[in-house]
C-alpha cells in the first residue's frame, strides 16, 4: 500500500508520547430544570499507534466524549477536566487554534458516511479543501495527496472517485472517502464513532480491514466507538466499556474478553447472540441506561445489577482485575465493590501502571 | 431538460391564459364602463350605444373574449381608450422603468438579505439578530405606501436630500440629453457617458428602491436564517468542523450553497412581491412604470391596458420563477441526470 505521508507527520509532544491523555473528564448539560451529566469523570489514554475501543449503550456517552476530543461539543455544553491531543489540551482552546488540531492531530470518521459529505460538492472539492485547510501544497501536490489517501484506502479509480458527487457513491465507498479526507490530513489519531453501523455487514469487515492496516502502516491510534463487541474483539489493543457516562472496565482485549469482571460488561458480552443455541441466546439487560439528569447513587449500574448489594451504593473504586490465565493482568481493571482483586493503593498507582503499559 | 423546459413553458402559457380570463371578467363585471369616461357627463343613449358598439362592448362576453385572445395571438393588445395609442407600445415605454426599480431592488434585497441572514444564523441572539428580527416585524407591519411618503417627507420635506418624485430632473433632459437603449437609465446614461444624468438617475432611483427594499428585504433575511439554521445542523456541516474547515468557508460557501435552493424559491416570490408593491412605489414617486400606468388605467376603466399591463407584469414573474426552477438544476448535484 502507498503511503500518503510524505512530509513530517503532527509532531507528539508531552510526556509518555501519548496520542490521547483524557484526565477527569466530565461534561454536563445544563437545562432550564435540570442538567444532563453526559459524562461523569473519564479517564483515558491511547498511546501511538493503539487502537483502543469505547464500548456501551447509547446514551452511555461514547460519542459526547468523541466529539469532546476534537473540541466539538455545541456551546450549551459545560466541559471540565483535561483533554490532551498530541499533548495539546482541546478544552478551553480558542476555535482558531482548534481548527489547526482538527484533521491535523486528530481526525473523524462518523457514524453515517451517507450524511457525513456534503451533497453540494463534489468528493475532490471537499477533499482539496480540507487538504488545503492543514498543508501548504501547490494545487497539483493537493490534487496528487487526495488521489493518494483514496488509493490507500482501496477505493478503485481515485481519478474518477474526485470528480464524483456524494449521492453517486456507495455507502462503503463514502466511508473510504472520508477515512481517506482523514488521512490525507495526516493526523496521529482517528476518532472513529461507530464508522460501520450504517454500513452492510460485508462492507463493515471491508473497513474494519482497512483500518487495521492503516494503524500499522501509519502508526495510527484509533479510539474506535461501537456497541458491537465482535468489533472490538477482531480490531482493537485495549477496550474501555462505558456505563452512564462513566468508564467502568479497561483492559487489553485478550484481558477483558477472557475475564470480563464488572457485571455490565459480563451482561454486555452475553447479550452478544450465539449461533446455534436457538431462542435462548437472544440475551438482554433488563431496565434502562439512567437517566443521567439523576444518575443512581454509588455504583450507576446497581439498578439493573444482579449482585447489587448496599454496598453498591457508594461509589466504586478501580480494582485491578488479577487473571490466572494471562500474565499482563496489571493493565485490566474494573470499578465494581464484587471484584476480588487488587486494590491499588491509590489512583496514582493505577494511572502509573496504566502509563507503564502505554508507554 | 429539453423536455422538463417544454412542459414548464406550456404550463406558463396555461396560467397566462388564466390571468387573463380573470382579468377580463372582473374587468367587464365591476361597476362603471370606459364609456363614461369616454364620452363625459349625460351622454345621450344614442351615444353611448354608438360607443359600445365602436368598443365593441355590445357583443356578448364570451365573443368579446374570443376576439381578444385572436387579436393577443397575433400581437396585437389593443387600443388604450385613454390614450388612444396602442397598448403594446404603452406597455414597452414603461417597462423599463419598472424592470430597473424592481431589479436594483431585488439586487439589494439579496446583497443586504443573504449576509444579515447568515449571520443571524450563526450568531443566534446577538445584536444582528434582534435588529433583524425587529427590522422585519416593523418592514412587514408598516404598508407600503406609508412607508414610501414617510421616506418622501425625511429625505426630501426636511432634509431635501433626495427629489421628491419622478425618474430624472426636468433640466437633465434639456441639457443634457441621452438616448434611450435599454430603458434601463443607469445603464443608458453610463453608456453616453453622461455623469450628469446618471447621477440624477441615481438620486431619484434611491427613495423608490430603499421603499421596495425596506418591506421585502426582512422575508429574505428571515428566510436565509431559518433555511441556514437547518443546514448547520446537518451532519455534514459537523464534518466540515471535524477536519478544521475554517468558520467563515463553512457558513459563506459549504452552509449556504445548500440554502441556496429555498433560498431562490424565495428570491423568485419575493420578485413578485417588488412588482406588486412597485404598483404602490410608482404611484406614490410618480414613476413612468408599468406600475403607475396600471393604477390610472384601472380608474380609467382602460380595460385594454389593464389587461395588457397584467398580461406583461404576469409573464414576467412566470419567467422569473422558470429561471429559478432551471438554477436548481445548476446548485443541485443530485437533479443532474446524466
């Protein structure tokens, strides 16, 4: 595959080279008679080149903290903590700096590439000008990247590709153009919010593939947002499960798939249909994602826990999960009173070993 | 596209066809006759028999419609029992004078609208915004003829900025004359480089046009901003953003080239619009237009005028509003059909 980076990519700064530093992250919604707390404290870190999956419900808050690390959120949002891009902190940042950050650090594919272009311009055009936005380039070099990033992405015929309208193209042939419209900007980390659920299931492995080898070939973290744990499983390094606006279990995928600790995610994973086992496997978890107006006291799962105790009342610390069946255990954590593992002695301790992991 | 032309245009000569047979029938059923005016006070019967039947008013209606649409077919509008000249040759003098007010109308309607309406958009709330939205409710609920003497007395009573009335000062014509191409006097006067009538021109085109621009400017603004909000929700534009597209391409060419559809549905209504309110602007300026013909012809009971007039005032907006339909083919991507 060529590779469309050929001048010097957005440079990592910081310490520990990490892509994305997420600290205490929390964003509200305030309304006329209450406020939506969309995200409660998260914290994340995605080094060069990991792809790192943000699994849950909807309305767990996966695409506000998306959409958070490009800066994106509408005014009415109310954002504190720290996010950090290549080391540079989005929050608080004015639009002019952002807008730089935007494609150039961290780039985003979405949900629904039929939506994603605008019908009004031709691909080349809204390539060219996003292009323009992050490289000084002459028309001809401009012209040359965009044909460049759409063959990286397999999308047959570049040429013709550039000329065409967003309405004369397929669904998986949008979302290879805008994977392309990301790379061609050269970012270092690809938030992509469930980029393949809009999409048939043939074409979604086309463009799980495809990601795949575009994080080995350029190094690309990718924080990759779904609720489909097969994904997970067959694409990222490390998963984050997200409950109520709230990360409630993180390990690597080899860690959490075979040691599934907190109860959410337990059910989450049993919720996954089985073939072969009839009516049975058709899983579900019963009640509601809360409403985050008024999240439950403690443990935000409790109500819908089968092992909720009055424990479960007061809020959760991280326990690292210790696993017989694999030797890295130290990366895999869960926030549930149930879990016998662990304790670390404080939070620091935790982020530490999550550094030594990353780093 | 050929065909989509074909079908438009036979449409068009449809509704004209409706114009007309409205028009003529109110004509012929609303109290008082050309006749009267023609003959003046206590005509004797014999006279007036005389002068139907020389306007052929005697004939049954249905016959006298008939003949006008034989004679419209072959050109011909008729006679202004007013004048007495042709309607066709009345109707082409003033035209000009109507297209010019209402075209630098709209010109401005869509300079000033579009832009105050895109920001309105963008900065909800902000200080544009309420004066917008103010200036809109005070444009719409103030009547056109109100406002066209209000204007008058400012800038022509108390301040004497502006001429009161008329296309041209009275002296320009005899110093410094200038022939008559287009009929629009800005572009004859630029093109006999005649600064000294252009600028008259100018002066009296100011009141006329700020009246028409004052009362249909808010419908486009409101419009752009409601039509603008939409498109800045749309997921795309949210793309845009998430690659660091600066603000103002966003809003002036990916946002608005996507409100530019309604947005030209509204600039064709809005034509018809200007051509009715320039009915009122050019009685009110005393300006040799269409408009002002119309308005003296219907008190004149100048049945052949009244027609002709509606006839040209109709077809233009027709064709106003075909221009527009054939445009939408030209911003929109997806109505190409290759």
């Amino acid at each position: 595959m060529s590779s469309p980076v050929t001048t010097k990519p957005f440079e990592t700064t910081g310490p520990g080279k990490q892509v994305l530093e997420i600290t205490d992250l929390k964003v509200s919604f305030p309304g006329l008679f209450k406020t939506v707390q969309a995200v409660r404290s998260i914290d994340l870190n995605i080094g060069v080149g990991e792809i790192h999956g943000l699994v849950g419900e909807s309305g767990s808050g996966k695409s506000i903290t998306a959409m958070s690390c490009l800066g994106l959120l509408p005014d009415s949002a109310v954002v504190e903590g720290s996010v950090k891009v290549t080391g540079h902190e989005i929050n608080g940042t004015p639009e002019k700096q952002l807008a730089r950050l935007r494609g150039g650090g961290a780039a985003m594919i979405f949900q629904n590439p039929m939506k994603a272009l605008n019908p009004f311009f031709s691909v080349g055009q809204q390539m060219f000008d996003v292009i323009r936005c992050h490289r000084d380039l002459s028309k001809n070099e401009i012209r040359a990247e965009a044909e460049k990033a759409l063959q990286a992405v397999q999308l047959p015929d570049p040429h013709l590709a550039l000329k065409k309208y967003p309405h004369q193209m397929s669904g998986g042939q949008l979302q290879r153009v805008v994977i392309a419209m990301a790379l061609a900007c050269r970012p270092r980390l690809l938030i992509a919010d469930e980029p393949t659920t809009a999409l048939d299931v043939t074409v979604q492995a086309q463009i799980i593939t495809l990601l795949r080898a575009l994080a080995r070939d350029h190094d690309l973290a990718i924080l990759f947002i779904t609720h489909d744990l097969g994904v997970v499983a067959s694409l990222c390094d490390r998963v984050s499960v997200m409950y109520a606006g709230e990360v409630v279990e993180s390990g690597s995928v080899g860690d959490l798939f075979a040691n599934p600790s907190h109860p959410y995610t337990r059910k989450l994973m049993s919720t996954v249909p089985k073939l072969g086992l009839g009516e049975q496997s058709l899983d579900f978890i019963p009640g509601q994602v809360p409403d985050m107006s008024s999240p439950p006291a403690g443990c935000a799962f409790n109500p819908r826990c089968d092992m909720a105790t009055d424990a479960c009342l007061q809020p959760a610390n991280k326990v690292l999960v210790v696993s017989k069946d694999t030797d890295v255990s130290g990366k895999h954590w869960a926030a549930c009173h149930h879990v016998t593992g662990k304790k670390p002695s404080s939070e620091t301790a935790l982020s530490e070993t999550l550094e030594e992991h990353n780093a | 596209m050929a065909k989509y032309i074909a079908q438009r245009l036979m449409m068009m000569l449809l509704i004209l066809f409706g114009v007309l047979t409205i028009t003529f029938v109110l004509s012929r059923l609303l109290p008082g006759s050309p006749v009267e005016m023609m003959l003046g006070h206590h005509p004797t019967q014999e006279q007036i028999e005389e002068a139907r039947a020389e306007l052929g008013l005697d004939l049954p209606l249905p016959l006298q419609f008939t003949r006008y649409i034989s004679d419209l077919v072959q050109g011909d509008l008729g006679k202004s029992l007013r004048t007495g000249r042709p309607v066709l040759e009345e109707v082409t003098k003033r035209i000009g004078a109507t297209f010019e007010l209402t075209f630098i109308a709209m010109f401005w309607v869509v300079v000033l609208g579009v832009p105050i309406g895109v920001v309105s958009a963008v900065r909800q709330n902000s200080a544009v915004d309420n004066v917008a939205r103010a200036g809109s409710i005070a444009g719409v609920a103030f009547p056109v003829f109100m406002l066209a003497m209000a204007l008058q007395f400012i800038f022509y009573g108390q301040l004497n900025w502006l001429p009161l009335q008329g296309r041209l000062d009275a002296e320009i014509l005899l110093d410094h004359p200038f022939e008559r191409i287009t009929g629009f006097y800005l572009i004859d006067t630029l093109l006999a480089g005649n600064i000294e009538a252009l600028w008259s021109a100018l002066r009296h085109l100011t009141l006329p046009v700020l009246t028409l621009v004052i009362v249909t400017l808010a419908t486009v603004t409101r419009i752009t901003r409601n039509m603008m909000i939409e498109v800045l929700s749309e997921e795309y534009i949210r793309t845009s953003f998430a690659y660091g597209v600066p603000k103002v391409r966003i809003y002036f060419q990916y946002a608005l080239k996507a409100t530019l559809i309604p947005l030209l549905t509204v600039v064709g209504l809005t034509f018809g619009y200007l051509l009715g309110g320039a009915v009122v602007v050019e009685f009110v300026f005393d300006w040799p237009g269409l408009g002002g013909f119309v308005v003296f012809s219907i008190a004149q009971n100048d049945f052949p005028a009244v027609m002709g007039a509606t006839l040209v005032l109709a077809g233009t907006y027709l064709t106003i509003n075909l221009i527009v339909d054939l445009l939408y083919y030209v911003v929109d991507p997806r109505l190409r059909v290759q």
